[in-house]
C-alpha cells in the first residue's frame, strides 16, 4: 500500500491505516498530529493523552538503553473496570439473580508489581486470583487484599499445596479447591480433617466442545485436566457416602486460551450450564460457575474468528454468557450461580509494550549493471542479461523461472570452480535485478501466479532491532503468534521500504516475519528509511499476557529493563516503578558461573600474559577494569 502512496501526499490517517492501530488499539493507542504514538490510558477521545516519544525521552535522561518493557498501570485498570462493568450491565439488563466474580490467573504474568496492582485495583471489584501451583498459591496469598475475592486453586495438588490452601481459608480467604484428578479428593478431605477446616470444594468437568484457536487441545473430552462426567459422578457419590455434598460449590472447565469464535464460547456455556443443574438436582451446594479462560485479545484488529483475533467485543462475551447460564437454570428454577472468568490474556495483554531501537540494516544489492557484459563473461552471465531486457507484463512467470534456473547453474559452477568470485557476483547483481524488476511489474497483474506472491519478501528490507524475540516475544517464535508491530514516530512520513525485524541473537529464528494485515497476514513491514545519527524507535505492542513469563536466555540476553508509569489527568505522567534489566553478571549466575570466580581466571590469565611479554602491567590493570565493566554492563546493545 505504501508504494502506491509514494507519489502522493503521505497522511496521518494512512499511517493509521496501514499499521491498524486503531483497530487492535482498543482506544488506548493513537497517532499524534505530530505524527508520535500516543497512549491514552482512558480510551479514545477520553481523558488524558501522552506521547510515548515523551516517554523514551525521560527514559533516556534516567540512564536506561533500549529495549524497554513499558507498562501503563492505567491501562490495566482500565481493562479491570471495563471487564466488570460490562458484566454488571449484562447481569442488571437481563435479570440475572448471581454475581459477576473475576479471578486473574497468575500463569499469565507472575511478575510481582503485576499481581499488586490487579490486587490493588481489582480489590473495588472483589476481583480475585487463580493459581496452580504453590509458587503461584503463595505469591497470590502475600498480594490478596480482599477476602471477598475467589482463590481458585486449579492444577495437580500435593499434601503441601492443599495444607496452604486451607490455612488460607483459615485466615478468611474464599479459597476453592478445583479437582483436577479424582484421587485429590481424598487428600484434600484428610487434610481438611486433620486441620478442622472443611474445605470449599469443585470440579474440573472435561466438556464435550472444543474451541478454535493454537490451545484447542486443552479443551475437549480427551484434555488433559478435569474429570469425565462418570467421575464427578464418582465425587458426588463419595461425598454423600461421607456427609459432606455441601463442600461441593464450584463447577469450572477451561475451553482454551484466545478464543476466537462466541458461538464455541456459547456452546460451552450451554454444556456446563447443563452439568451445572445436574449436580445441584444431586444436592450439592454449588453456587460458582467458573467459565475458565478464553476471552480473546483482538492482536490483528481484523474482528473475524482468526487465530490472532475475535468474532466479538466484550459487551457481547458478557452479554451471551450471562444469557445462556439463565437459559439454561430457568428451565428447572435453579438460583443462579455466581459466574467466575478466568480472564487472564484480556486483562494483561494491552498494559505492557515492548520498545526498542534499530541498530542497523541490510538491503538486495543488486549493483550497477554494464552496458556491455566483459569479454570473458560466461554464457549463463550473458542469459541473465538477455532475461533482464526481455521482462514485459506478459512473460513475467516465464523470466522468473528462467532467472531462478540460471542463477543456480551459476552457483554450481562456483562450486566447480568454472567461474570466478567477480563473474558470479555479476550474475547475482543481474539475477537480483530481474526480481525486482518483476515484482514491480506483478502490482499491475489481475491475477498474480502462485511463484510471484512471495516474492516482496525475498527483496525485503532487514531491520536489525535491539531486543531477542526469545526472551521478549517468545510466542513470535514457538507459535507464530502475531503481536501489533510498529514505528513510534514519524507517522506523518511514507514508509518507503518494506522491511522484515531480526533481533540480535545469533539465529536465523530470531526474527519477525509475519505481521498483521486486513486480509490476515503480511510478509513484510513497511517501515521509514534510517536517518544517519538519529535513532528510529519501534513497539511491540499487547505483550502483557506470557511473553513476560516464558522468555529464555538464548545467547544469555536476559531481562530488559521494566519500566512502569501512571498518567495524570493533567496529561503528566510519572516513573513509578523502575526494575534494571539483568546484567551480564546476572546471566552468567543463571547457568551456573560464579562472576568472582570468573574475574579470577581472567586475571590469571592477563598474569600470564604480563610474564610471557605479551602485555604490561598496566595493559593488565586496563584489560581487567574492561572485563569488570562488561560483568556489570546491559546485557543488549549499548550506544
């Protein structure tokens, strides 16, 4: 699209087109008059507004090197309120006699400042935690506030876990024990005996339905959590035979994460709304429906049932939930249960934006062709040539093919040593000639051939940014996730080049070539030029939900700076929590080196060299303060 717009006069409102912010921005990212990404915390076209260029520059002034994670508490308040207000508006409009009780599952983001804050904020709400591990129990337990708030506790539950679990229903806590495998109910009644607790129990139900989307898997009768219906009917049995059918509250399932069709979500809802009124007809207290997970994030703004997006906004989730829950209870009177989302990705996913700066590029050279080929130019040169003049709208397929059959004739007689260095480096300028010259033609095409769509990437662009997609991205890569990907500044210029990101690992994964696009996806990015001595700044944004969590020290790059900020309703804005990324040091902890130890073999070795003549002492004494900085040095790019 941007070369079509070379010619003409570049607005705002293309940049915003082409890059989609306003689509899977959600209203809280626009584009300035100036032509800077701007964060409005509130919404669009509500409260305050900052440039996050504003933002990089304070950044700057403090000391902290690109890349940056940025988190915006007011956003993640936002996604808080929003969440619950549109669930209240449902439950209000349709009559529905239970409670709206959201729980933020910890797996999603364990980070400590994000939990406080969900804590914090959500406290208004009674909004509580999920978790599946002790870790996770614990760390949920140090940050709850609100004894109001649900704790579900979901996964496999040693004597451990379940002890933690009940002291903290001893403290007041509303803590939920979800069986995942039939055997835990035994332990987690022996251990509820053994400490006069009675424990507040439920059941992981494996429905019938399975959902689109990457994690279809974790849904279905054959996922790997949860109980078939013959054994919650094993539970039900168990605990009539022992009195206590009333410790059985909670009915919960987990159709996936990023659902992105509402009719599988409803279908869902249908099924354990069905199971739901089976268990109370059998007597159990029940009074919590707890949907799981699903409610997807919108990363291409495409609004369609794609992988990376949503058939559906969150009035409509709210609204269809609530719906068929009383659909289905109405039929035989049942009390409507409190409904519980464990909306995790929706919560998080808009609050943090990962920001870097390119450090440098690589472009298709295809060099000065001659006019007259040299003398000694072998003939698969000369056919290249031939190719290049012939290329016209009709025979562009057919110049293709010829290109492609004689640049690998050239390469294989490299490789037999028939030619020389120079006279295949012609081939290649030829050969890299005529592929652009057909994907200049090919625009003009009604049809494009199947060979020819792929070919913009092969002349694309590498940008090479300051951040690992391994650490920082790791969806990018493990599963082809799309996040919302661009520059954050000059928006009011025409991207001239399109372009696909490398990070700065030594691998050929560590790459982002998939982004988003109306029709699904694209191969390249159009980025700007680089400007010589000025420094271009990039976003990847709705990177809150896991990316902060599964990253890996591939090439030991570790953790990037943290750096969080509130917004003001006077359009000011404060750091109000900064975390330093890992140093060098840091990293090499992590596999095992000790850094004193590490210093000393250095200085051993510099020793030797001082006795073998090689350098002088005070060659020694510089070598070493390098090696001391460089342990306590960013573990990315430094200017």
């Amino acid at each position: 699209m941007a070369k079509s717009r070379v010619l003409q006069q570049w607005r705002l409102e293309d940049s915003i087109e082409l890059y989609g912010i306003r689509s899977w921005g959600a209203g809280f990212f626009d584009v300035s008059d100036k032509g800077e990404v701007i964060i409005c915390p509130q919404g669009k076209g509500r409260g305050p507004q900052v440039s996050m260029m504003d933002v990089i520059s304070g950044l700057k002034d403090r000391g902290y090197d690109m890349p940056v994670l940025l988190r915006i508490e007011n956003i993640l308040d936002s996604r808080i309120s929003r969440l619950h207000e549109c669930f209240r508006k449902a439950i209000h409009k349709l009559g529905y006699q239970g409670q709206y009780r959201g729980v933020f599952p910890i797996k999603v983001n364990q980070q400590q400042q994000v939990l406080e804050k969900i804590a914090q904020f959500g406290s208004k709400y009674h909004h509580g935690m999920e978790v599946g591990s002790k870790a996770e129990l614990i760390a949920a337990v140090s940050q709850f506030c609100d004894k109001e708030a649900c704790l579900i506790c979901n996964g496999y539950k040693d004597e451990e876990f379940i002890d933690l679990g009940l002291q903290a229903m001893r403290m007041g806590f509303n803590c939920f024990f979800v069986l995942e495998m039939p055997g835990e109910l035994d332990l987690i009644l022996e251990r509820g005996a053994r400490m006069g607790v009675k424990p507040n129990i439920g059941v992981r139900a494996k429905l019938a339905v399975k959902a689109g989307g990457h994690w279809t898997e974790s849904g279905g009768e054959r996922s790997t959590f949860g109980l078939s219906p013959a054994q919650i009917v094993d539970v039900i049995d168990k605990l009539k035979d022992m009195g206590m059918l009333d410790c059985l509250k909670l009915l919960h399932y987990h159709l996936g994460s990023q659902v992105p069709n509402i009719r599988d979500i409803r279908t869902a809802v249908t099924e354990a709304g069905r199971l739901y009124m089976e268990l109370v007809a059998e007597g159990a207290a029940m009074g919590y429906l707890d949907l799981g997970g699903g409610l997807a994030v919108d990363y291409d703004g495409s609004h369609t049932n794609y992988v990376s997006s949503r058939n559906y906004h969150l009035d409509e989730y709210c609204t269809d939930v609530v719906e068929a829950v009383m659909t289905i209870l109405d039929e035989r009177d049942v009390p409507h249960p409190h409904i519980i989302t464990e909306s995790g990705r929706a919560t998080v996913a808009y609050y943090s934006a990962l920001l870097f700066n390119i450090l440098d590029y690589s472009v298709v050279e295809s060099g000065t062709l001659p006019e007259t080929l040299p003398e000694d130019s072998p003939e698969t040169v000369v056919n290249l040539k031939e190719v290049y003049n012939s290329i016209s709208l009709r025979n562009l397929q057919e110049c293709y093919n010829d290109a492609i059959y004689y640049r690998d004739e050239m390469r294989q007689q490299f490789s037999a040593g028939q030619v020389n260095l120079r006279q295949r480096t012609l081939a290649e300028h030829f050969f890299w000639a005529i592929i652009k010259r057909i994907s200049q033609e090919k625009s003009r095409l009604k049809h494009v051939p199947r060979d020819l769509e792929g070919i913009d990437a092969n002349l694309a662009d590498i940008y090479y940014a300051n951040f690992s997609v391994f650490q920082s991205l790791t969806d990018s890569w493990a599963i082809d996730q799309l996040f919302p990907v661009m520059p954050l500044h000059r928006l009011a210029e025409c991207p001239t080049q399109h372009c696909i990101i490398s990070d700065i690992t030594c691998d050929s994964d560590g790459k982002i070539d998939k982004f988003i696009d109306p029709q699904g996806m694209k191969s390249t990015l159009e980025l700007h030029r680089l400007k010589e001595g000025e420094e271009y700044y990039m976003g990847v944004f709705l990177v809150g939900a896991y990316q902060e969590t599964l990253g890996d020290l591939h090439n030991l790059l570790g953790d990037t700076h943290v750096v969080s900020i509130r917004i003001h309703e006077d359009n000011s804005y404060e750091y109000v929590r900064e975390i330093r990324g890992d140093t060098v040091a840091d990293v090499l902890s992590y596999v095992e080196y000790d850094p004193r130890r590490i210093l000393e073999d250095i200085r051993a070795a510099a020793e030797a060299a001082v006795r073998e003549g090689r350098i002088t002492p005070s060659d020694r004494f510089e070598i070493l303060q390098s090696f001391e900085d460089g342990l306590r040095g960013y573990t990315y790019f430094e200017r």
